[in-house]
C-alpha cells in the first residue's frame, strides 16, 4: 500500500527494480516474456501490489499493466505479442510500498 499521509516508517529499505525479456530481437506476432523483479525480495509473507509494466508500441500508444509479484521472491511476468513493426519500449515501474507494523510470520507446516 502506499505510505499513508503523516505516517514516518519504522524501516527504509532501498530497492532496486530489474526488467528482462527475450526474445530481443523478436517478429510480428511472436511471443515476448517480461519479467519483472525487485532486490531485495521480499519475506514470503509478504507481496507487492503495485508492479507497473508500460509498453509503448511504434506509433506511441501505450498498455499498462498492473501486477503482483509473487509472494516472497518479488517477481512478476507478463506476455506481449507485438501486432506492429518497429521499436517498442518497455518500462518497469515500482513506486515503492509500505507495510504497516504487524505481525508478519508464517505459520509452521504442520504434519511433517
């Protein structure tokens, strides 16, 4: 969630967001992967709401999308089937989050 007004968190920690896809160079109707992820990842307890992926095709229109990462490692993915020639852009944005104060834990496997 984002940081409420007025509150100061108890931790900051500074996040590093990365991009990949493949194929690079990829044809007209071919399947492209994006992944997304943030370092450091997060306590599998936890997840991120807010992973933002914009694809800009040639002639400048845009998609966005919103995701969750996955819960403890900070990933997310998207497919993208380019429908145009030309140079599309892809951007990844994480404008941060905030975790309340809690408690966070998992509970024990139980059975083993």
């Amino acid at each position: 969630m984002p940081l409420p007004p007025g509150v100061t968190p108890d931790v900051t920690v500074e996040t590093i967001a990365f991009l990949s896809f493949d194929p690079n160079p990829v044809g007209k109707d071919q399947y492209v992967l994006i992944n997304v992820w943030l370092s450091p990842p997060l306590h599998v307890s936890r997840y991120f709401s807010n992973l933002t992926i914009i694809i800009t095709a040639p002639d400048g229109a845009q998609q966005v999308r919103t995701t969750k990462s996955y819960r403890g490692d900070s990933t997310g993915w998207t497919t993208l089937i380019p429908d145009k020639v030309g140079t599309w852009q892809i951007k990844f944005e994480f404008p941060g989050a905030y975790f309340p104060p809690g408690n966070y834990t998992v509970a024990r496997a139980r059975g083993f």
